[in-house]
C-alpha cells in the first residue's frame, strides 16, 4: 500500500512545536495589548497612552511583539529546516 504525501512528512520534533506554539502565543498577547491600547484602555495619544492602563498594555506590548516575533521566526525556521 502506497503512503499518501501526508503520511510521509515526519511528525514535528518537540522544541519546534514548542517554539511555534509559544512565539504564536506571546506574538498573540502583545498583538491584542496593542489592540487594548489604542482602543479600550482610553487610546493612544500624539504623547503616548491617556491611561495607566494605556501605558501598562503599551509596555507589554512592546515587550511581546518582537520577542514573539522573534521566537515565531526561529520555530519557522526550524520547520523548514528539516
């Protein structure tokens, strides 16, 4: 019996799941900050945040996204690599 293109992929190994699986989270949670900032949490100003709940999203934010960026662009890497 003849294997389906699907069936001969290898399976992920378990730091390249880990990896997309976490750089898409982090890259998720900077991404609805972000979105949290600017809308809900009074917006964004030509001087930043109105609020300090502005500025805390603002701050996770700016530590999420490239960090997630980053840690979603090694897993990416490492998927192709195979």
């Amino acid at each position: 019996m003849p294997l389906t293109p699907a069936a001969r992929r290898k399976p992920l190994a378990r730091d390249t799941r880990s990896l997309l699986i976490s750089g898409s989270l982090i890259l998720g949670t900077g991404a609805l900050a972000a979105l949290l900032a600017a809308t809900l949490f009074g917006g964004l100003g030509k001087q930043g945040p109105h609020t300090n709940a502005g500025w805390l999203a603002l701050m996770v934010a700016m530590g999420c996204l490239p960090f997630g960026t980053l840690l979603s662009a090694l897993g990416i890497a490492k998927l192709f690599k195979r």
